[in-house]
C-alpha cells in the first residue's frame, strides 16, 4: 500500500539532456541565442556529448518477484518483534511470537494497540511526525515514576521458511535477521542489522530484496488510510506524485522505460532546435563561398610573379655564397695547422701537471698525517678532560647522597612516632563505642514505656472525640445549603450583567461601523497612491538592470574560461614541483650525518655520493625484523663511488663535525661480488634475503651482496634451525622475528621485542639529475607567475559572481513586484468603491435605527436587586461557619490535654537516639581510618629504609670509581707527550714537499708563455674565419627571406571540390594563366619555359637549393635581363591580399566539415526517433499485459466481496494510457456505476482492498500490516473480508489490529494487548490450541 500523504524516505532525482543548452535559450533575446550557438556549435557537434550516449542507453530488466504466486517455495515472515521502553511499553518484552499466516492484534481502546504498528513504522525509518509523535524522543516510555530513560530500542525479527502444509513449516538454514533502531533523549537515532551499527539506507536495500517496500510501502495500510488507495487520481498532477498510473506501472515494472523515454524526447528536441539554428549558418558559409571565387583567381596570378622573382634571387645568392665559402676553407687549413703546435705545447703543459698533482697528492697525505696526529692528540686531551670533568661530578654526588641520607632519617623517626600513635587508636575507639552503645539501650527501652502510654491516650481520645463529630453534622450541612443559594444568586447576577453588556454594545455597534468604513476608505486610498508610485520606479528601473546584468554574465564566462586553462597549467606545475621537492625530501636521511653528506652532495656537486645502504633499496614490511637482524650495522653505512669520494666525505664531516660514519666504496664491492650476485639453489623452506631486496640499479645489488652475502630467511626458529645446521651444507639463517642461526651453530635473538625499520617498503634515495636544480626555478617560475594570474581571475570572479546574484535576485524581486502590484492597484480601486457604497448604506441604517434604552433601565434595576440578594447569602453563610470553628477549636484542644503532655517526651527521646547512633558512626569511621593509615605509616617507613640502603650502595660505587679514575688519568698524560713528538716529525716532512711543489711550478710557467702565443695567432685566423662565415650566414638568411606561396594545394583543393561549386572554367584560367592576354616573349610562363625548374618553383612556391657543382653548370649571361622582366611583370600586377587564398581555402573546408555535420544531425535524428518509437511500444506492451492481468484479478476478487458488484481500472485516453492516466471506479451491488468520491466510507473499503488483493495476486509480497482496515464496515461486509482474508494467508503473513469479533475470531493467533498503570503488556493465545475453531 502506498502512503500518499507521510512516505518521507523516498527521493525523486531526474537527468535532463541538454539542460545547459536550454539555459541559454531560457535567459537571452533570439539574437543572442543564436551568437551563443554559434560559437558553441562545432565543439557540441563534433564532440561526444549526452545525447550520444542515448543511444546506448541500457534498460534495466523487469523486477523479480520475491516469491511464488502460488505461495510455493520460500517466503520472508516477521517472527517477532522486541521492544525496549518505546511509547507505553516499560522495560525490554517481546510482541509474538507471529504466526506465518494470520495474526490479530487485540485490546481496549488506548491499550497500546497502535504501537505495534508504530514500532514497526520506527524500524523503517519513518519520522517522529509519522509516528504521532512530534520528535524521536517522546517516543521513549514516561509514566509516572519512570521519566530518566534515556533511550528505546525496537527489533523486528526476521526469518524465511518453507511452507510444508497448510499448517506446519520448515525455517530455511542461516536466513534469520533482525534490524533495530534506537532513539535518544537528544532526538538521534541509529540503525543496526544482526547488532552491528548500519546506515538507513543499508537497511532500505536489503529489505527490498527481500520484497519489503520501504518507497512505496504497499505492504503497510494505517489506521484512517485504507480508503486512500481508492481516492488517488487517474495521474500525478506533478512531477513526484503518485497517481493511479504510477502506482501501478511501478508495481509492473514498465516505469523504468520512462526515465529513457524522456530524455530521448529532450534529446530529440535539442537537437531539432540545434539544426534548425545550424542552417542559417550553411547558407551563409554557402554563399560567401561564391563571393571569394573570383577574387581567388587574381591573387593567384600575383604569387605566381612573386614566386619567380623570389626564384631568380635564390640562384644568384647561392652564387655569392660559393664564393665566399672557397675563400673560408683556406682559413681554415691556417688555423688547423696552429692548433697542432698548440696541442703539442699543450701536451707538455699536462705532464708537468701530472708531475704537480702527484706532489701534490703526496703533499696532501702529508697534510692529512699531521692532522690526524693533531686531532689524535687533541682526542686525547679531551679525554684528559672529561676524565677530570666525571671525578669533579662523582664528588658531588657523594656529598649529595650523604645530605639525602641524613633527610631520610629524620624523616624515618618522624613516621616511626606516628605509626605508635595510630596503633593505640583503635582501643580508644572501641571504649567510646561500648558507652555509646550502653546509652542507646537505654533510650530505646525508654521509648518502649512511652509509645505504651501514648497508644493508651490515643485510644481514650477517640472514645471521647466521637460526641464533637455528632455536634458537627448539623452546622456543616446549613453551611453547604447556605453555599449552594450563595452560588445561585452568583449565577443570576452575572446573567443579568451580560445581558446588560450586550444591548449596549448592539446600541454603539452602529457608529462603530461607520467610523471603520471610513477609516478604511483613507487608509486604501493612501495605499493605493503608493502602490502606484512604486509600481512606476519598477518599471523604469528594470530593463537597465537587465542590460547591466547581460555584460556581467558574458564578462563571467570570459573570465570561466580563463580560469579552467589557468587552473589545469597551475595544477600540472604544482605536481611537477611537489614532485622535485618530494625527490629532496626523500633523500635527507633520518639521522645527522647522512643529512650532512646529502647536503654536501648537493651543494659541492659531488655525484659519487650514492647515501645510506639502507635507503637505497626497499623490502617487503613482513622481513623488515630479518634483513635488520642479519646486517644491523652495514644497512647504515655511507655508499660512496670511489675511495677518493670517501676521503672527502671523511674531510668533511671533520670540518663541520658532523659526526663519524662508515664508508662503503661501491666501485670496490663491484669488482668483488659482481659475479656473485647470480641466483643460487637454496633448502625447501627458505629464501635467500638477498634475492627479496629490491633494487633496479646492478651496482648497488653489488653493495648489498656485502652486507647480507648467502644469509637465509625462515618463518620460524625451528625452521631455521634445521635449514642452518641439519642439512649437507651450513648457512646462517635469520628467522621472521630476527633470530639469528650462525653456519657455526650458534644462536642469537630473542628477547621481548624484536628490532626493525632499518630499511623501508621502497627506495628513498636516487641519484639527483644535474638539470634538476634548474628545471626547479624554472618551474617555480611559471608556476608563481600562473598561480598570480588565477588568484587575480578568481578575484574577479568572486567579486562578479556575487553581483550577478544580486542583479538576478533584483530583477525577480521587480518583476514578482510588478506582476503583484498590478493586480493589487485593480483591488484598490475596487474596494475603494465598494467601500464608499457600504458608508451611504450605514448611514441609512443608523439613522432608522431606534433606541433602547428602556429595557437597559430595566435591566440596571434587576441587577441592583439581584446583587443585594447575593450580599445577604454572603453574610448567612459566614455567620453558619462561626458554629463549626468554635466546636474545632473544643475538639483540638482536648487532643493537647489527653494525648500531647505523652508524645512530646517522646518525641524528645527518639530525637536523642538518633544523635546517639551518629555518634557511634562516627566512631567506626575513626578505627577504620586509623587502621588504613597505620598500612600506609608501615609502608612508608620501608621505602624509606629501602631508599637509604639505595643511596650507601651508590656512595660505594662512586668512591670505587674515583680509584679507577686515577689510573686512567695517569696513562692519557703519558699518550699526550708521545703524541706531541709525533705531531713535530709530520711538520718537518711536510715541508720537504713544498720546496720539490715550487720546482715544477717554475718549468709550468715557462710552457704556458709559448702556448699563450700561439693561441694569439690562431685566434687571428678565427676572426677572419668568423667575418666570412658571418657572410656567409647573411647570404642564407637572405635566401631565408625570400617570399613565396605554395598554391599547388590549393590547386588540388580546387579541383577536388569542382563539384561543390567551383566552376571548371575557374580552374582553366588558375592553370593555363588567361587573365594575361598578351602572351609574348616576355611573359612570366615564357621565362619559366626558358629557366630550369622555375614553372614547378611559381606553383610550389619551393626554392631549389643548389651544389657548387649546379651553379656552376647554369649559364647566367641573361639572368639580369630575365629579373628585370619578372620586376617590370610583378609591378605591373593589381596588388591583392594573399590572405583572400586562405580564406578561400578555408570556407571551401568549412562548407565541406558542415555539410558533413548537417548529414551527421539528420543521420542522428533519425536513430533517435527510431530508438524512442522501440522504447515507448516496449513500454505500453509491457504495461498492458500487467495492467489486463490485475483488471482480470481486481474485477473478480471485488465481485467475491461485495457479493456481486463490478470493478474496472479505465484507461482515460485508450490510445496512450501514460497520457491522462488509469480511473478506478466501480458499481457496487444493486447499484450504477460511480466514481470513488460519491461512495460511502465502507464501500470505498471494500474498493481499495479488492485493489491491494489484486495486485496481491499479480506480484506477491510477503507480508501485510493492517489497522483497523475493518472499521467502516458493517457485520456482513466484515464477515466477508475475514473470511477472504483467512483465503489468502496461505501464501503471505497478514498482522491485523481490530476490534471486530468475526475478523479475530478466525486468525490463526492472538495477541491481547493491555494497559497497566500506565505500561502496556501483551499476551499470545493460539485458538486451535485451545481448541477454538
């Protein structure tokens, strides 16, 4: 059953086709739609877009039914339902268990009959609104006394089963389920499914699996709703409601043809819109295609002269530059023979430096032997001083742990004394509580004898109170006859005052109106004045908002436009330089001295640094304990190309103490392990660790071959034990866990937590490009300068787009104000006359109008009467009163004689032992804390003594270190006087080297005297060769420079479009040259006959590009002659614009690429109509045969009920039902037919039901929850649809609230359900079991 009215979990989306399209069209004049398609048009059509993927769209296939029609096979059952604190249920209690077929749901009205259906309506995630609640959180249970719950729970139970027989059936295995909700007292809620948190719409897709609607609930009919069904109308009157039509071409399935359908309408009319637009544009491509013809044969007339003057310069230049180039190739020969004598001399120079660079090398390992012994000795010097610097602090420290120890014993006395104080306590409390507990006897035993002697009093008070009760009936009985006269006069007083009131009022009401009427003509009249004037600013001030908003709008999309292009370059820079700065990052290592050589790589440009070991080359996490066990320290070594590399490395981090490293030369490990590296054979159960590193570059694996060498890797210890030692050959294996078995046979590892991270998933490191540091501040560049560019665009942008919503909400205010205003200026004026009519009647009326003031004197007199007539009533009823206190007052003082000179002792005595049993409290508390501190007193006084013990322990140590250190210290003093010996022999031989340095330096000098002159001589020859060559260049560029036009393609394209337009007599005159007529022997065609390639040279527009050999062989005696005539020819020619052949060219393209566009549109329109022709039969096919299968079920199962009646679903329009929708009407027994408003409540009943078992036969659902379905009906009709009812829960499970005998009667199952101060509780009887048929 559908919900009209609450359904608030459904969501309705839809897709058009072209919508941006249509935009346009909806917000611009004609003439602006048609410049905007225009220059949009080549990018829609020549692109895929939305409408080509129509035809392609994919129809889904028609919904499964979730059971059988006949019931057979499995079937979803509710098998009960769990609530928790929700609505009048308190504390958890279970509704069910339901039967598979009928159950019914009984009890009194207000009984908590509805929450049954409430509770479901929850779990399906239905508002609070739909649930008669006015939030979530009223929904939680709060009767009198229980108002602190904090939240509810409901679960519905499900499970599927099978159906063996009418009534017994099988539970299909693991298809059980729940979904619960709960709500908060903060108005939230969760879902969960089997106990685990989900999401609403989880839930909503897995119970429509399962044949449970939550969008259109037809499974659910509430209490008021079932006739609802009946009353829908033939078709939603909008887009989103539910009519007839829709309801039931859901439930058939054919709606999923509606959403293709439509866009294929919208498809089809863009694209008819879009053609028609497109024509005009052909037709003016077409005819300015006939205007350049002839303008195109003139122009090719003057490039022909141009290409053959531009071909006589061409030979002439080459001549020129042969020339000059013989004269630089003698040159050449000069310097060449200089820069052999200069090599010579240069060759000399290098041995000598040869000679220099290994003194030097010499002198340099002389330096770095003095400044190894020189910081050797201040290494030791610096121990010297840490030694003296631990003895000074291991001094302090004896002195501070003395004064600590004094502290604590001071400290260890003063808790000693407290811990005898704390263990006296308890006795002390013990001797007040035995006295405290001796006097609470006593005052217990004291209240005994008392309370004796107070019931005594009590029981001789009430023997003598019963005569003031008689002595009291008598007065209280004439004050309440009194009261009821005092309450009559009351009344008749207020009567005659209000009818007073009115006659008065009716007497001014006249005057009243008149002087409304008339302020009314003011104030309309004055509203009217101003409404008229704001109309009129409107009216002016619109069209100039409307323009302003036009050039807004296109200077957005301008800026649009620029900001896409900007932000795709921005974006492309910012991954370039994320990319380059993430490289560096990646390469500074996670300690300082790696950081440092890094560093020094970069700035020094020493490339032979590669970085750490285990940075260079990555691992699978699951061996990072492994490979960190097997080569701890090697993974942190420094990779270095060559030793030379490594020493610098060392110099370095000595220079800016960076720390001490260890150094692997990579070229030495290549050399050693290279062929070592290939695959070996290694045991079942292992791997090599070295074949799991992964490394690209073949050197670096060479490295890692030293650190981890044959080193296998197991899972386990075990594993690696019998891989290591129990096989043919020994090898050291390491264990996941970084266990270690030596080919020795010894172990090691472990301990609690293994070690790792030594090496990562993949490499960090790589070798740096040289151009990388340049192609940064390149990027960087760009990147600022873009990036400035689009924040400045998109400030323009935000500025625009706010000012463009202002226009917009401007102009809607202006013209809703417009169209509002002028109704409202008519209404005016029309009450204006109106008005002015009703005042002429009023004072007509008024003055007709006689007075009544007679009956007011009447009435003034009765009201004068009636009023002293309640005065006296007032004073007899307080005189009566007067009785009744005075004989209270006897019977209260009585009380104070009998029974109150006994209780006020008593109350006395009970007041002492409650003061006394504090008391007794207090005490306790007092041993107790006694006791717990005496715990903590005990406690401290060890730690303290444990403490002291620490610190004398410590003081031994420090005075064992103190000798030791002497020793220490002795021996560095005697190191530092050898060292400094050693420190004067590096001195002296480092000299010697310098005197042998200057020696070689003298010859150096010497050689590069001669070589420098040399290199003057040569360097004269090269300016001599650069000023022919620079000749030479100038020749070439002049050669460059010569203008000509390649027309041969627009020859061909010409000729290839000869049937679209262009006339063949055009092409004869472009290649026979008739637009000259004298053809004599100084025409430009008779030259070309004459000169060798110069024809071809005036079409192609191609200079030839000669050999020395070809210039020569060319007879030049009249190429003067000839370019004189090529002049005189190209000066006589009209003078054109080349572009007009471009252009010509280009509209013959253009004429083409839109002819084909135009076939492309016809060619698409034309699949388009066939494709939405298929759909729509498809459509009404499908529909029909649903539609004649639920008329055939509806007309028979409403004859069933209504015992001979007729029900028809009427096409509105028998052509296209999908156009005015389905009406469903019916003729209910011994009646005519009607429509559904004209029907009684019982009779649209009994129409909206045969409706839901129809379609109930069409495509089952599993179950149904009805309330109150019954209501409207009499006996007869409500013995009927039990009866139908009990027929077709066969096949689904009905849960029926009711309140009528003969429906209940033959459920299946009961559930009683009741109230209980205030909490519902529910009972299930079976009636077959009982024996009830």
């Amino acid at each position: 059953m559908v919900r009209l009215s609450d359904n608030d979990n459904t969501m309705d989306t839809s897709c058009t086709i072209g919508d941006n399209f249509d935009d346009v069209m909806d917000t611009t004049e004609p003439l602006q739609q048609k410049e905007n398609f225009e220059r949009n048009i080549d990018n829609t059509l020549e692109t895929p877009d939305e409408c080509d993927e129509l035809l392609n769209v994919i129809i889904p296939p028609p919904p499964e039914p979730c059971m059988r029609v006949d019931g057979s096979g499995e079937r979803l059952v509710i098998s009960s339902i769990d609530v928790e604190n929700f609505k009048s249920y308190y504390g958890k209690q279970t509704i069910g268990p339901l039967h598979k077929n009928f159950s019914a749901i009984i009890g009194p009205n207000g009984s908590g009959k509805s929450n049954v259906i409430d509770s479901l309506l929850f779990v399906f995630g239905f508002r609070a609104s739909s649930i008669r609640s006015k939030k979530i959180s009223s929904l939680i249970h709060s009767s009198n006394g229980k108002e602190d719950i904090n939240c509810c729970y409901v679960q519905i139970n499900f499970v599927k089963i099978f159906d063996v027989d009418e009534v017994n059936f099988e539970i299909v295995p693991n298809t059980a389920f729940s979904i619960g909700r709960y709500a908060y007292q903060d108005n939230s809620s969760k879902y969960c499914y089997n106990g685990k948190m989900k999401q609403y719409n989880d839930i909503k897709l897995l119970l429509k699996k399962e044949g449970i609607d939550l969008e259109h609930n037809r499974f659910l009919i509430l209490q008021g709703e079932v006739e609802l069904l009946a009353l829908m109308p033939p078709k939603g009157k909008k887009e989103g409601e539910t009519g007839m039509l829709e309801y039931l071409e859901d439930i058939i399935g054919s709606n999923r043809y509606k959403e293709p359908i439509e866009k294929l309408v919208k498809g089809i009319e863009d694209l008819s819109t879009k053609k028609n637009l497109f024509m005009g544009r052909f037709q003016r491509i077409e005819e300015e295609k006939n205007k350049l013809a002839e303008e195109a044969k003139e122009c090719i007339y003057y490039i022909k002269a141009q290409n053959a003057q531009s071909f006589l310069s061409n030979v002439k230049c080459h001549k020129e530059m042969f020339q000059e180039m013989i004269l630089r190739d003698e040159v050449k020969e000069k310097i060449d023979s200089l820069n052999k004598e200069a090599r010579e001399c240069e060759a000399k120079i290098k041995e000598i430096e040869n000679l220099q660079s290994t003194e030097k090398e010499k002198l340099k390992t002389l330096q770095d032997n003095v400044d190894a012994v020189i910081s050797e000795g201040d290494c030791l010097k610096n121990k010297l001083k840490n030694e003296k610097e631990m003895v000074e602090k291991t001094e302090v420290n004896i002195r501070r742990f003395e004064e600590k120890i004094s502290n604590l014993s001071k400290s260890l006395t003063k808790e000693q004394k407290k811990l005898s104080e704390l263990l006296s306590a308890p006795e002390r409390c013990d001797k007040k509580i035995s006295e405290l507990q001796e006097q609470l006897e006593e005052y217990e035993k004291a209240i005994e004898e008392k309370s004796i002697t107070v019931d005594e009093s009590l029981k001789k008070f009430e023997k003598l109170s019963a005569e003031f009760a008689e002595r009291l009936k008598e007065p209280e009985s004439i004050v309440n006859e009194l009261k009821i006269k005092e309450s009559e006069a009351c009344n008749e007083l207020a009567l005659a005052r209000q009818d007073h009131s009115n006659l008065v009022a009716q007497s001014k009401a006249g005057e009243e109106d008149l002087l409304r009427i008339k302020d009314c003509i003011t104030n309309t009249d004055n509203e009217l004045k101003t409404l008229m004037k704001s109309f009129e600013e409107s009216t002016n001030v619109l069209p100039k908002y409307k323009k302003e908003l036009i050039e807004k709008e296109r200077k957005l999309e301008e800026l649009e436009i620029e900001d896409g292009q900007l932000d795709s370059i921005v974006k492309d820079l910012q991954m370039k330089k994320d990319d380059i700065e993430e490289k560096r990052q990646n390469q500074r290592s996670q300690n300082k001295v790696v950081d440092t050589l890094m560093t020094f790589k970069h700035l020094k440009k020493v490339e032979g640094i590669f970085g750490r070991l285990g940075d260079l080359g990555g691992i699978d996490p699951k061996y990072d304990f492994a490979i960190t066990a097997a080569c701890r320290s090697q993974l942190d070594f420094i990779v270095v190309d060559t030793t030379e590399t490594a020493q610098a490395c060392i110099k370095h981090l000595k220079e800016t103490k960076g720390g001490r490293a260890s150094m692997l030369i990579l070229s030495e490990q290549v050399k050693r392990f290279s062929r070592q590296i290939g695959p070996i054979k290694v045991p079942k159960d292992s791997q090599r660790l070295f074949d799991l590193v992964e490394c690209k570059d073949q050197d670096l694996r060479c490295a890692f071959y030293f650190a981890l060498r044959n080193t296998l890797v197991c899972d386990d210890i075990d594993t690696a034990k019998r891989v290591g030692l129990e096989g043919e050959k020994r090898w050291k294996v390491v264990s996941l866990k970084g266990e270690i078995v030596e080919a020795s046979g010894v172990m090691t590892g472990g301990g609690n937590k293994p070690e790792g991270g030594k090496m990562g998933r993949s490499a960090k490191v790589s070798s740096s490009s040289k151009q990388e540091e340049k192609e940064y501040n390149e990027i960087l560049t760009e990147f600022e300068i873009k990036y400035r560019r689009l924040n400045e665009v998109r400030n323009e942008i935000g500025l625009l787009k706010p000012q463009i919503n202002t226009l917009k909400k401007e102009i809607n205010i202006l013209e809703a104000k417009i169209a509002k205003q002028g109704p409202e200026i008519d209404y005016k004026k029309t009450t204006i006359v109106q008005l002015k009519k009703q005042e002429a009647e009023k004072s007509y009326e008024l003055s007709q109008k006689k007075s009544n003031e007679a009956e007011i004197n009447l009435l003034v007199d009765k009201i004068e009467e009636l009023r002293r007539l309640y005065e006296e009533c007032q004073a007899k009823t307080a005189k009566a009163r007067v009785a009744v206190t005075t004989i209270c007052n006897e019977r209260d003082g009585l009380y104070d004689k009998i029974v109150g000179i006994y209780e006020r002792p008593l109350n006395d005595l009970k007041d002492k032992k409650i003061q006394n049993e504090k008391a007794m409290k207090s005490e306790k508390n007092k041993k107790s804390t006694a006791t717990l501190n005496t715990r903590k007193c005990e406690k401290a006084i060890t730690n303290i003594q444990s403490e002291m013990m620490e610190l004398e322990e410590q003081i031994n140590k420090s005075k064992d270190y103190l000798d030791r250190n002497f020793k220490i210290t002795f021996g560095l003093e005697k190191e530092i006087e050898k060292n400094e010996v050693a420190v004067e022999a590096a001195k002296n031989a480092y000299k010697d080297g310098l005197s042998r340095s200057k020696e070689f330096n003298e010859e150096q000098v010497q050689l590069t005297r001669q070589f420098n002159e040399l290199c003057n001589s040569r360097d004269n020859k090269d300016v001599e060769y650069n000023q022919l060559e620079n000749s030479i260049k100038v020749i070439r560029k002049k050669i460059k420079e010569l203008k000509t036009t390649d027309i041969s393609s627009m020859i061909n394209v010409l000729k290839v479009n000869n049937d679209e337009g262009v006339s063949a007599d055009f092409l004869f005159e472009v290649d026979r040259e008739t637009v000259v007529e004298d053809r004599g022997e100084n025409d430009i065609t008779v030259i070309g006959e004459k000169i060798e390639g110069l024809t071809e040279c005036m079409l192609s527009g191609k200079l030839p590009k000669y050999t020395q050999e070809e210039i020569e062989s060319i007879d030049l005696s009249d190429f003067n002659v000839n370019s004189l005539i090529v002049g005189i020819r190209f000066k006589q020619t009209k003078k054109v614009h080349i572009r007009i052949l471009d252009d010509f060219k280009e509209v013959l393209e253009k004429y083409e690429k839109e002819n084909a566009l135009l076939q492309n549109m016809n060619k698409k329109l034309k699949q388009y109509t066939s494709l939405l022709d298929n759909l729509r039969k498809k459509r009404l096919i499908e529909f029909l045969n649903g539609y004649t299968q639920i008329l055939r079920h509806l007309k028979l199962i409403y004859q069933m009920l209504t015992l001979g009646g007729e029900a028809n679903l009427e096409l509105v329009n028998s052509m296209d039902p999908f156009e005015k929708g389905i009406r469903f009407c019916v003729r209910p027994p011994f009646k005519t037919w009607r429509d559904m408003t004209r029907l009684s409540g019982g009779e649209k009943t009994l129409s909206s039901l045969a409706l839901v078992f129809a379609l109930h036969r069409y495509r089952p659902t599993p179950l149904y929850v009805m309330d109150e379905i019954d209501a409207a009906l009499d006996f007869k009709n409500v013995t009927i649809l039990s009866h139908f009812v009990k027929q077709q829960t066969k096949n689904a499970q009905f849960i029926i609230i009711t309140l009528r005998n003969n429906m209940f009667e033959l459920a299946d199952r009961i559930i009683g359900i009741c109230k209980q101060t205030d909490c519902t509780q529910n009972v299930v009887i079976d009636p077959p079991l009982l024996g009830v048929v």
